[in-house]
C-alpha cells in the first residue's frame, strides 16, 4: 500500500496543490513545503490516516531545531510500525529543510493519505493539534 512508483501520479502534483491541502485539511497556514520538514506535520498527516497510530502528544509542533525534529520523525516511524507499514523515512535529508526532499515526501503522504483516509470520518486537526500541545 505504501509502494507508490516515481511514476505515480502523485509525483505530479505540484507544491501549490500541496500546500492548499495541507492547510484546507490541516490548518497549518503553511507558505513553504520545507515547513514540513520538522516532521509535526507528517505526524498529523498520519495520525489523520490512523487515528491514535502517533503520539501526538510528544509531537513538537513548535520544533525549531534538527535534534528536535529527529524525534518528530522517532514518533513517525513508531507510527508506520505500529500499522506495519513499511516506508522508510530518510530523516537526515528531510530535516535539512531542502525544498525536493520534502516535496517527495509530501507528495508520497498526500497520495497515501488519499489512499487510506475516510473522507465520511472527520478529523479536527486544529482540535487533535492543541489537545497534543496542550497535554
């Protein structure tokens, strides 16, 4: 389920289309996909996919530097195990903040996410976000 080919139409979609995704669905009033790179982001993406699959509450959503966002990213991968997904998440390109790392990731969460989401199962991102921060 998580093996999208480079040729995938979801490799197609461009940042534009992205980023009006993630902040209609997400809230995250996002300007740049290197935003994502903190890995808080991806962590609701998934958590959206699977709800209770992330600790959100050990999620920094307000993660500035690299070790910070390394463990967004611990957070992540204990989420894919935990549904047995197996996607390896190249960390150490991701938190560099370059702009076609966190585009092809991106691109892979959007095209997962629309694979496995309930669109007839809301999600309050805004209200999962501040519950986590606030915990």
């Amino acid at each position: 389920m998580a093996n999208f080919g480079i040729m995938e139409g979801a490799y197609f979609i461009g940042r534009g289309e992205l980023l009006t995704w993630v902040n209609e669905v997400f809230k995250f009033g996002m300007t740049r996909v290197e935003e994502c790179a903190t890995g808080a982001p991806y962590c609701q993406f998934f958590d959206a996919c699977h709800p209770g699959s992330i600790a959100l509450h050990k999620v920094n959503f307000n993660a500035r530097q690299s070790y910070e966002f390394v463990q967004n990213y611990k957070e992540l991968q204990l989420g894919f195990d935990r549904v047995n997904l197996k996607k390896g998440i190249d960390v150490e390109k991701l938190i560099k903040a370059k702009f076609q790392d966190n585009l092809e990731f991106l691109q892979w969460f959007k095209r997962y996410y629309d694979s496995v989401h309930d669109p007839n199962v809301p999600y309050d991102a805004v209200g999962r976000r501040e519950a986590a921060i606030a915990a």
